[in-house]
C-alpha cells in the first residue's frame, strides 16, 4: 500500500487520481489531501507523481519518502 500526501497543491488530489486511473488503470481513495494505492509500489507511484507534476507544468515542487509516505513539496529556494 502507497500513501501519498498532497501538502501545497491539495486541489491537485482528484486530478491525480485520474491521472493514475489512466495509466495504470488503478484507483486510489481519496481522503482530503491524501490519496492510498492498494496496488501501487512506492516507486512507480513516485514516477507516476513526476510525470503527472510535469505534464500540469509544476516545477518547484519536489517529492520527499518518509516513513513510507511521499509527500509532496515545495522546493527550497535560496537567495544568493
């Protein structure tokens, strides 16, 4: 089982779950901002989260496992 947690882009989290549905034909349950794959592994849904950020055209965002949940956040930026 993979959870993912949408912290930022938490209206992105249905949208997601039909991205996933049509290209692994799988569907998640949804719980706020956070969405579980029974069938998913943590990598492949890791991939499928970067191509789904790449294809809405998100690049400040980045994924992070913890505990066996990827988060997804911003990316830190540094001031020169």
């Amino acid at each position: 089982m993979t959870t993912i947690k949408f912290e930022k882009i938490k209206e992105k989290v249905a949208e997601f779950n039909a991205f996933v549905k049509e290209k692994r034909n799988i569907e998640g349950h949804v719980d706020g901002e956070t969405i579980s794959f029974d069938n998913l592994d943590r990598d492949d849904a890791r991939l499928l989260i970067k191509k789904f950020l790449h294809k809405i055209g998100e690049k400040d965002y980045r994924i992070i496992s913890k505990m066996g949940v990827l988060t997804v956040v911003e990316k830190k930026k540094f001031k020169p």
